[in-house]
C-alpha cells in the first residue's frame, strides 16, 4: 500500500482514498477512517463512502488557507474512542500527517522546527504549504 504508508504504527497516511483503496485498506486491518478534507473538497460523501466498506468514519475539516488549531483538538478527542488501526487522510496526505504529529508535539516538547522535521522525513513537503507552518508555529507557541 504505498499510496498509504503505515508512517507509524497502526497509523497509515495518504491521499482521498477511492473504493478500491478502501477495500484493499479493510484488508489490510484499518478499522476507522479520519478525513481531513472539506465537504466541499469531494464531489460525494466521505461519510458515505467509507462507511459503504464497513469503515468507522471521523471527519475533522481543516480548511487548506486557514487551518485551526481547533482540529488538532477535535483529533484528539477523536481518538480517545477510535478504533485502531487508522487511516488518515486528506487531498495528498499533508494535512493529515501535520495535525497528527501536533497531537503529539506537545507531550514530547517538540519544537515547530521538530514537527517540520517529522513531516519532512515521512516524505511530505511543506514549504508550498505556508498556512500549515503558521499552524505549526502557532499550535506550539
């Protein structure tokens, strides 16, 4: 599954996934389904759609020009009763890995630096992305 990488463990990240990426996603273990992308970013129902294959849905919007520092939180509320293992997505993943590893900054005293580090290593680039390094730096401040 390279278009969804298991970039940590139970944790696989990715672009919007079609029916037959959640199909070979369900067999590959992945119980629940977090959707980054705006309702009006798909031309039908996330919601739907995962929830056609069986697949727990969460679905925390995060607009690409003005991401909140409210989704990071809503995520983490999310995952108290989410089912592991998970697939995050969004359009092309990025979203979905900074959020993520924001979740998580804060325990391990990450600086914004740290967390561009992170983002960069699993193979995601983030200098066409300015709103989500303002993000970065204002989630950490």
């Amino acid at each position: 599954m390279s278009k969804f990488p298991e970039l940590f463990p139970g944790v696989r990240i990715g672009p919007q996934p079609d029916d037959g990426d959640l199909d070979e996603l369900k067999r590959a273990g992945i119980k629940t389904v977090v959707d980054f992308r705006q309702p009006k970013e798909t031309e039908r129902s996330n919601e739907q759609l995962v929830q056609k294959h069986g697949l727990d849905y969460i679905g925390i919007p995060v607009d690409r020009e003005d991401p909140s520092p409210k989704a990071v939180e809503a995520f983490q509320e999310a995952m108290q009763g989410a089912s592991e293992p998970l697939l995050l997505h969004c359009g092309s993943g990025i979203r979905a890995i900074t959020v993520y590893l924001l979740s998580k900054a804060k325990a391990k005293d990450w600086t914004p630096e740290r967390v561009e580090q992170e983002i960069t290593s699993r193979g995601f680039e983030l200098s066409s992305h300015p709103p989500l390094r303002r993000l970065i730096k204002d989630y950490l401040a």
